[in-house]
C-alpha cells in the first residue's frame, strides 16, 4: 500500500487515523454525539489530544513519504485542542511540517479543501491522496476525484 503513497500529495486525518480514537475507553457516549466520546468539558480544560496513542502503522508509513507532501487535514473544536494536536504532532509525526497542518471546522468541509488546495498550488487531482476513518467524508473525496483510503488499508 505504501507504493500508493509515494509521489503523491497525501493528506491525514488525526483522531481515528493517526490515533486511537478512544476516551475514558469508550469510542461513542456524552450528550453531544458530534464531539464523539469527549465532552465539551474534555475539549476545552484537559489534556485528552496529548494522550492519545499514536498508531504505529501510520507512524512507519508516514515515515517513508517525502516531508513536502504530506499533510495534516484535521477538525478541531477549540484552541485547546489545536495547541495539543500541534505539540502531539511534533512529537509523534515530526516529519509534518508546520506550514502543511491545516485544522479546520468541520470533518465534511476536507474535501473541498483539498480541491481548493489543488487549484491554488495547480496540483493534478490524480496526485492527491486523502486518509481518514470517516467513510462518509472519504466516499464524498473519492466523488470529487480524490483517491481515498481508510486506516484498514493499511494494517495486515
């Protein structure tokens, strides 16, 4: 799989790609099913994203790609979680480099800023590559041109 990589702009996803995503070892739960398993309260006063466990197959993937083309694509809440995704990042991924992590608001908007990423640098669609867990934003990528992959296409 890593082969498909190569070459390519390829863009990841963090909570459920890059890391587990699991909290208080639940995957779902709280009042308010969007934030997922975390509280609002979560998001705004813990460390929760300085604890997630990076996955170790992502780590050994991205390890093999070129720096300049690899990208963080990611959904964030609050500036909590932005600060503790960066310090996360850099210390389990160094090979992302600062300019190329992009937090936005919502996990639907991803793949039209990949689109709008590829009009501005001028970069083929077929040289895009988008990996997240969501398979409802990855059909949505794959709908514009984008080739998509889940997590699961990596492991064995």
């Amino acid at each position: 799989m890593i082969e498909n990589l190569k070459g390519k702009y390829v863009f990841f996803d963090i909570d459920g790609t890059l890391s587990e995503y699991r909290h208080r070892n639940k995957i779902y739960g709280g009042r308010c099913p969007e934030l997922g398993c975390q509280t609002l309260n979560d998001f705004l006063f813990s460390d929760l994203f300085l604890k997630s466990r990076p996955l170790k197959t992502m780590q050994k993937i991205i390890s093999q790609l070129e720096s300049d083309k690899i990208f963080i694509l990611g959904t964030v809440v609050c500036n909590n979680e932005v600060e503790q995704k960066y310090i996360w990042l850099e210390k389990h991924f160094p090979n992302f480099k600062k300019e190329n992590i992009i937090f936005i608001s919502s996990t639907m908007l991803k793949p039209e800023v990949m689109l709008e990423y590829s009009k501005k640098y001028k970069l083929n669609l077929n040289d895009l590559v988008f990996v997240d867990d969501r398979l409802d934003v990855l059909r949505k990528a794959e709908e514009l041109g984008i080739t998509a992959y889940h997590p699961s296409s990596f492991t064995e």
